[in-house]
C-alpha cells in the first residue's frame, strides 16, 4: 500500500479489475453508501490498458462511469484505488529483533526468492505489524510498476486524484473486520468473475495471499457445456440451483466441482504456508466467501465440507446501509465489496 497524496477531504473507492470498473462513496460512521456504479469491461482491452500507461481504454471507461453510472452522489475526486489482487504479491515473514536495522534488505531478499519479476520493476511496501521482545513480524507487499503506472494514470486521466493505492483483497478484509467478526482468525474467498482471490487476515492483517484463474463466469461457463444450454441459462441455474438438492443437482455439482476442487487446492497451498512460516499455533476458525461469485447456492457448504472448515457466505449488507439509494439487485450485490472497503478507508491509518 503506498500512498501518493493525503489531504483532510472526502474520498471515494475506485477498483479497478480485469472485468470491470467500480466507484462507490461511503459515510464511513454510519456506513452509508452516498453513491456507487459499475461498468462491464473487455477483458483483452483492459490488459492493454495495464502494460501500456498512455493506452485510453481504461481512463476512458473510467470517466464514462463517472459521468453516466453513478446512482447518488460521490462528492469528491480524491480516491483510494485497488488494482487487482492476483497482479499483487503479498507475503508476511519473521525475523529477529536484533535485526531490525537490516529490515530493508530482507525485504529485498524477500523479494527476490519468492517473486519471479525483478525487484527494479516493482514497487514494494513492508510494515512491521507484530513485535516481541525476539521476533519482529512484517507484511510485506509487491506490485508490478507498470500496472500501477498504468492505473494512477488512467484514474488522474478522468480527473480522479490518488490518494492511495492497495490489492483489493485488503478493502475486502476492511469490511468483513467491520461487519463479520473480522476478530477472528479469517480466511477470505473472494470469488471474482474471471479470479479467485484468497487471503489470511489475522490479528487485523492479511499475511499471506493466493490467487487462481477461476471465477464466477468460469461456472457459467461449465454448466453451459455439461449440460448444453446457453449462457444466459447456465447463469440462471447457477445462482437459483447452484449446488442445492434439485432434479439437476447432480449434473450441476458435476460441472462445478472440479474447478471448485482447483480453489481448494489453492486454499490448502495458502493455509499450508500460514501455518508453516507464519503461526503454526493459530487455527484458522471461520471460511468466508465473497465476490460476485459467491452467489452460488451450497457453495458455503461446499467449502465446509471439502476444507473440513466452518464456511460461509458473507453478508456485509446488514451494516453497509444504502439509504435512500436504489439498491443493486441482490445477485450482484456481493460485487461492491471491495469498492466498498476502498471507500471506508480510515485516512489516518494510511501507510507512510
């Protein structure tokens, strides 16, 4: 997370995805949403727009939401961005006290053990979030420069200023700390429509993340093919049969299941590694699921089962109060909770 710009104003969510563009303003004390909107993107377009900063795309849909998609008001131009998680890199290690003073070059050593890109194309951003009299703990986080460069300059394009930049996968831990016992030890599943993000947020950090090419238009996608109806239809049966008993539940849970295994397997890889390198005697103890693809019916259940792990479906919506504004529909509410966190943001807490 770095920030760019800092001043006592409003600020706004900007998230951007490989899918899609996200605004959303929120009351972070009554948590009321002042105003949001959305817009659909082209996948191919958007990855253009990500390795090339002068390329229009992006800025362009940007100022088109902003100008034409919003419901209510945002009331500001200061906005805090999320770039996509699966682009990120984030991980939390250990080191001794007495080393603190060398802590900037075992980030770098970090940096280059465990990620493939050259540290010279990263930015990269560590905090010590643990202390003991023997051990520090730090999270430290990394992000391909062209891809910040290219989303700081699309934002500032359509007349947006930054003032601070993080995975989305960190607003979604923002909410569910607010709204879902976030006190506990939590692992996140937020399924996207083209990704699945996963994450360990504990003691208020997330401390280690994964992601896998799998998400919600995936499942349309299985279903269309094992069963052999159109698009609009495999969409229908997933969010109003998914993995619920019913005449099709079989051929369904057949189609679904061996990319909802592929998540598992993600999961497990991210579990395994919080309890081998970061704390071995904390047990996860709640699994929840988010994004726009957690409107599977049974899919809470489903994880329950396959991880042997409490899990459900988040629902921050009780809290996070729309007011007068007219609500998105209930299947594509789950959509706005990273904007959302991005919005909630305490300034006061951003880093350095």
């Amino acid at each position: 997370m770095t920030k760019f710009l800092y001043k006592d104003k409003p600020i706004i969510g900007l998230d951007i995805s490989q899918t899609s563009v996200k605004v959303m303003a929120v009351d972070p004390k009554k948590w009321l949403v002042l105003g949001y909107g959305s817009l659909d993107l082209d996948p191919a377009r958007v990855q253009t727009s990500f390795e090339n900063p002068e390329d229009t795309y992006l800025s362009e849909n940007i100022t088109n939401l902003l100008k034409e998609n919003v419901i209510g008001q945002l009331g500001s131009t200061h906005a805090v961005v999320g770039l996509p998680t699966g682009r990120t890199y984030s991980r939390t290690f250990t080191l001794p006290a007495s080393q603190e003073k060398a802590l900037a070059s075992a980030v770098e050593i970090e940096v280059e053990q465990y990620i493939s890109i050259p540290i010279g194309s990263l930015y990269v951003d560590y905090e010590i979030i643990e202390r003991t009299k023997d051990i520090i703990t730090i999270v430290m986080a990394a992000v391909p420069r062209a891809l910040v460069d290219s989303c700081l300059h699309a934002a500032q394009q359509a007349g947006l200023e930054p003032l601070l930049i993080e995975p989305s996968i960190n607003a979604v831990a923002r909410v569910i700390q607010a709204t879902e016992e976030g006190h506990l030890s939590t692992l996140i599943v937020d399924i996207g429509p083209a990704s699945t993000d996963i994450a360990v947020l504990d003691s208020g950090a997330i401390r280690v993340t994964g992601s896998v090419g799998i998400g919600g238009n995936t499942f349309t996608l299985d279903i269309a093919k094992k069963l052999d109806v159109a698009l609009e239809n495999a969409h229908q049966l997933k969010v109003l049969n998914g993995l619920n008993m019913g005449p099709r539940q079989a051929k369904i849970t057949a189609a679904l299941k061996p990319n909802l295994n592929r998540i598992a397997t993600e999961i497990r890889r991210v579990v395994r590694y919080y309890n081998e390198r970061i704390n071995d005697n904390q047990k996860i103890e709640q699994v929840l699921v988010v994004g726009g693809g957690s409107n599977v019916p049974g899919i809470g259940e489903y994880f329950t089962n396959e991880l042997v792990m409490p899990a459900r479906v988040a629902s921050p919506w009780q809290k996070l109060d729309f007011g007068s504004l007219q609500q998105p529909n209930k299947q594509f509410r789950p959509r706005y909770i990273s904007v959302a966190g991005l919005a909630s943001v305490n300034k006061e807490n951003i880093w350095r």
